[in-house]
C-alpha cells in the first residue's frame, strides 16, 4: 500500500465519524486536494493510529472521515513509541521571538514528550494577552512535526509557569537535571554514573539568555536537581542547549536499550 497522508484528531477511535479541525480539513482538502473516498491515516495525542476513509469534504466547511481499522506496519510508516523509552521533560525559559517556535518543532521532531516554559528572574519574555495565541501556535507546530515525522506521540506543552513552581512537580521524576555552566560534571557522565535502570521519567532545566541565577541554581539544587554540564565548549543559545542535552539523553537511553538486547 502507498504511503498515507496522515492527519491528526484527537478525538479519533473505533468505528464511526470524525470531523477534522479547520486547519487539519484546510491541508487536506486545498493543500493536498484529497478526495472523498480516498483512504488517509488519522492519529490521536494516545499513540494511537487508524486507517480511515474520507467521508465527505465540505467546500467552505470540514472534512468528515470514517474510521476504518487501526493501522499496521503494512498500512502505516507511522513510529509507535518504546514503552522502554524514556519520558522526557523540558523546563525551559522562553526563547525570543521565532527561536521558540524553532525549539518546539525541532524537540516534537526528535522526541520530547513534554515542554513547561518557565519565566526566570532574567527571562526577557513575559507572559502577556499573546500567550495563549503562542501555546497555540507551539500546538500546530507539534501537530505538523508529529505528522511529517511519522510519531503518535504528540508533544505535550503547558502554559508558562514561574520558576519556582517547578518545586512541586520535581518529586514526579526519576532524574531531575539542570544545566549549568561550569560545574563538576558532565552530562553523559552523571548518566553513566547514576543508576537509570528503573529511572523512565527525566526531567532537565534549561535557563535563559545569561543562565539561570546563583540563587536559582542553590534553589534547584535544594530540591533534588543534579547540576550538568553540556560537552561543548561554547555557550549555546536557549534553543540549541534543549536541542542538544535531549539528543545526548535519547542516544544514552537508546544504546543502553540496544546494549540490553544483545
């Protein structure tokens, strides 16, 4: 069977009728210019994955799509997640402008599981009346990487929370980190020391433009958080440093899972 166009819909399940959203019918029906009776692949945010059939398209109106089966390998080349693998969580102080929207495609493409942007002492972006329109827009970002990218995984992003709000989430990770420039350890070295085995829940902090404060390091520190820092001698923009710590944790987990089935 020939590649599917993939869509996404939450709401999607077993049997009966979906209607698409504007946007996921706009694709469809004036971008791709798909027609009724074609067969698609609809995904959901519980790495679920289905095989439909468009039902009808509405000129000025949604797209309405049968549920057919769930998909297989030999429908789909959709990546259904390891449930070995680890859950990854980003707290990260917002980039300016059209650099946080690059952080939040690039994390959804590679495998974040979920994003808390925290406002710091040094934080320039303020939460303000535009807030909710960038969590949407960060939402559509991860929907179009989720779908190019071939994941059910859908990237779960919070609203914006002060810093030390994180002190009541932190006790809900296996392994919480914080990057900080300088200190003893290295990353990939913390992580071969420490006994991940049983450690699938990750969380890492990542501070804005001019690093998080002394005081806010001390304050991480005093609730578990282990100090690392990034293999690179340079210093990295927000953006890249999230980029780069997640893919040092994935390829960490990833060869130790490969080492494991050897």
């Amino acid at each position: 069977m020939p590649h599917l166009k993939r869509f996404y819909c939450d709401s999607a399940a077993p049997g009966g009728i979906i209607i698409l959203d504007p946007a996921q019918s706009n694709h469809l029906k004036n971008a791709l210019r798909l027609k009724t009776g074609a067969t698609v692949e609809i995904f959901n945010s519980r790495n679920e994955s289905y095989i439909a059939e468009i039902a009808s398209i509405s000129p000025k109106g949604p797209v309405e799509l049968k549920i057919l089966s769930l998909a297989t390998a030999n429908h789909s080349e959709s990546r259904i997640p390891n449930p070995e693998s680890p859950s990854i969580t980003l707290a990260c102080a917002i980039a300016k402008g059209s650099r946080m929207d690059w952080l939040v495609e690039k994390a959804a493409e590679i495998g974040l599981t979920r994003l808390i942007p925290i406002i710091t002492e040094r934080t320039v972006v303020k939460p303000d009346v535009y807030s909710r329109n960038k969590i949407a827009r960060w939402h559509k970002l991860a929907i179009s990487a989720a779908k190019q990218t071939g994941q059910n995984a859908m990237l779960a992003i919070d609203n914006p929370i002060p810093f030390r709000q994180l002190e009541n989430i932190i006790q809900d990770f296996s392994l919480s980190l914080i990057a900080v420039p300088n200190t003893d350890k290295y990353l990939p070295e913390v992580l071969e020391q420490d006994n991940l085995s049983e450690k699938t829940k990750i969380l890492y902090l990542i501070g804005p433009e001019g690093d998080f404060t002394k005081a806010e390091i001390t304050t991480a520190i005093k609730w578990g958080v282990q100090p690392v820092r990034l293999p690179v001698n340079s210093i990295l923009r927000v953006e890249t440093a999230a980029i780069t710590m997640l893919v040092i944790l994935l390829y960490h987990f990833t060869i130790n899972a490969s080492v494991k089935e050897t």
